[in-house]
C-alpha cells in the first residue's frame, strides 16, 4: 500500500520507506520521519521522507505514530 497523500503523514510516525536503490526490488525501510520532502499534496508513488538516520525514500505503509505534532 503506498501512501500518497502528504496529509496523512508528520514527523515521529514510524514508517516503511523504499530507497532509490531498492525500487527495483521493492525492499523496504523501517524508520521515523524527520521531514517530509515531498510539496506537493500528493505523488502516486509515495510521499518522499527524510528519516531520522538520514535515509531518503518514498513511504509504501504507516507502521505506527510515536511522536508529537
């Protein structure tokens, strides 16, 4: 399931990501959201996120929110 919509992400969600070098494989990612890079209200292959350790990718599925607003 990809997420699409910037609205129904924030910072301190904890999250599943693809990298650029795992889309051929679809490998994912488990992190928490730093910053949203995405501006636009949507993307129909992911919102991009900046996670906590650095890692850049493109959200395919919410695990849980951790965090503050």
């Amino acid at each position: 399931m990809t997420v699409s919509q910037r609205s129904s992400l924030w910072s301190g969600m904890t999250v599943d990501i693809v990298l650029k070098q795992d889309q051929r494989t679809g490998k994912l990612t488990r992190g928490i959201i730093k910053d949203i890079l995405t501006k636009s209200p949507s993307h129909p292959h992911g919102i991009k996120v900046r996670l906590e350790d650095g890692q850049v990718g493109r959200v395919k599925a919410i695990v849980e929110y951790t965090g503050g607003l």
